[in-house]
C-alpha cells in the first residue's frame, strides 16, 4: 500500500527527532535517495528540520518540527479511535 505525503512527513520528523544523516533516514524511512531529497528541502524549508554544516551532515527536527509531529501524532490517535 503506497504512503501518504503526510506519513512519510512524519516518519521522518520523528527519525530526526535525535538527529540522523541522510542513508539513516533512507533506511529508517523506507525511501531510496532519490525520494528522500524533495522531503528534506520541503522541510528544511519550512523551518522544521535543520541540517547542521557539519561533515557528515545531520539532520535535526526544530520545536516547529516537533509540533507538527505532535499535531500529526493527535489527529491519527483521534482517527484510530472513532
């Protein structure tokens, strides 16, 4: 079954959450490299990660990224349970 947009949002929000490379969100995440890169420019973006200058590159959700996550997290739990 293909994932939503939104899910595959907030798996990553959530592997980011303690701050990964990139291979770890591919393998975390069940993407390839190629689809991971859109994801992580929309959310960079956004403000809700941030990539730090370091080598090798980690990336981190912000609080606004840990808010969404929150938010996403509510509205599954109110979904389940209708």
């Amino acid at each position: 079954m293909k994932r939503s947009r939104d899910t595959i949002i907030m798996q990553i929000l959530h592997i980011c959450n303690k701050g990964t490379n990139k291979t770890g969100i591919v393998y975390k995440a069940n993407l390839n490299f190629r689809t991971v890169n859109p994801y992580l420019e929309l959310l960079t973006k956004n403000g809700l990660i941030n990539a730090n200058e370091d080598e090798p590159i980690l990336y981190k959700t912000t609080p606004k990224g840990l808010s969404l996550l929150n938010c996403f997290k509510q509205i599954q739990s109110e979904l389940s349970t209708a």
